[in-house]
C-alpha cells in the first residue's frame, strides 16, 4: 500500500470510498470546534493536510469568525477536485505537497490522516513547525474486539490503514516526534452514529453504560473511537 493508491489518476482509494468520506465532517467537525472551545486560542489562518472532500473545512468556515482563512492541501487530484467545489472567500484548496511549501498557519488540522503515511514518523517532525498549534484525530484501530475478529488486515484494504494505535502509543507517537500535548479527548463514533444493523442496536445501551463508568477500559475492549489531540 503507497501513496498510489491516492495520487493515481482514478485512484483505487475514490473507488472504494467515492464520496471521501464527506458524511462523516459536521461530526468531525464538531469535535474540533469541542476542542477550540476547550483551550483558549483563536486561531485565524487554518490549514489541513490531507483535506481529502473539503467538506470539514467547510464546515469550519460556516462556524467560525468571518476573519479566519482556510486552506486545504491533498497530494490526490481526485479529492482535490471535488474539494474545489466548495471554494469561497476564505476557503481554498490546493493540490501540493504540504511538505514543500514555506507557509506557516495558526492552526494546522491532521484528521485522520498520518495512519495513511508510509513513514509517519518523518512526516510528523516535518509537520511540526508548520503551525503553532496543531490538533490530530487519530483511529484507535487497536482493540480486543478487534483482534478477536482478526480484522484489522480490513481496515489496510479498505480505507488504507497502514499503522494502528492504541491512546497510548498515539500520544507516545506524538510526544515521541517533538510535539507537545495540550488537551485530548475520545470522540465516539459508536455512540453519536447511527445504528444501522441490528447488532449495533443491540449492544448500544451495554456500550453506553460502560463507556460512562469507565471509558479507557470500553474503548480498549470494544474500540469504535479515535482520539482528538491538540499540541503545540
């Protein structure tokens, strides 16, 4: 699995997932304006790395301040010209290399993104002096349900995930790559989705009453979460 997969024409990954997963960014969203709300900075020029569709941007741009600037970067074409789309004053998107370029922001969004990076860690210190502070949602891949069902070899194929991670080895990951950490917090997609099948519906209130009495334990037994990190 290679970047390939997202730069060439037609790319593998639009095909598996053609709306780049656009439905999930109010909710994404929301989770990022929790955090701002959270710790007192008021960032005015946002970039996000890996933009993918645009629409979390988007989002941010109907919410926030009139004086704060968005840009979206993607090394994928594909994503790119469906985030273009959604352009307006103050909002834009850029097919380039985030690495390359000499521009520093205020706030720079990493939302489910480095797990996707064949050499995460050098793309993370490269990262860090991009911006004062930076927030990152990360997949928690890693849980006993998980493993028991073997499947983590689906989430490689499916949506490319190349490395997974436990709360633990997330923040260690961060920590590890010079950044330094501010807030973080679960966000709980198992909780504030839709249920769809008839399994998810019946487990929801034991996930629920579990996750309330103790939230480290559920999300290491059961998984369904990732984890929003801010740092600067």
């Amino acid at each position: 699995m290679t970047e390939k997969i997202y730069t060439e024409e037609n790319s593998e990954y639009l095909k598996k997932n053609p709306t780049w997963h656009a439905e999930d960014s109010p909710w994404k969203a929301k989770q990022i304006i929790k955090m701002l709300d959270r710790n007192p900075i008021h960032p005015k020029s946002i970039a996000e790395v890996g933009c993918g569709a645009g629409e979390i941007l988007n989002q941010l741009h109907k919410t926030m301040p009139d004086d704060v600037h968005f840009t979206g970067y993607d090394i994928s074409n594909d994503a790119i010209n469906i985030a273009r789309q959604r352009e307006k004053s103050r909002l834009e998107f850029r097919s380039e290399d985030f690495l390359k370029i000499n521009s520093k922001f205020d706030l720079l969004l990493m939302i489910d993104v480095f797990e996707h990076v064949d050499d995460y860690l050098g793309f993370l210190k490269l990262c860090k002096h991009k911006a004062k502070n930076t927030i990152f949602h990360i997949p928690l891949d890693i849980s006993v349900n998980r493993l028991l069902k073997n499947d983590l070899m689906s989430l490689r194929k499916s949506v490319g995930h190349l490395h997974h991670f436990t709360k633990e080895t997330a923040i260690a990951t961060l920590k590890d790559c010079g950044y330094e950490i501010v807030d973080f917090f679960y966000t709980t997609s198992f909780l504030d989705f839709p249920r769809k099948t008839i399994s998810s519906k019946i487990t929801y209130l034991p996930k629920k009453i579990m996750y309330k009495t103790n939230k480290d334990i559920t999300v290491k037994l059961l998984g369904g979460c990732s984890l929003l990190v801010m740092t600067k």
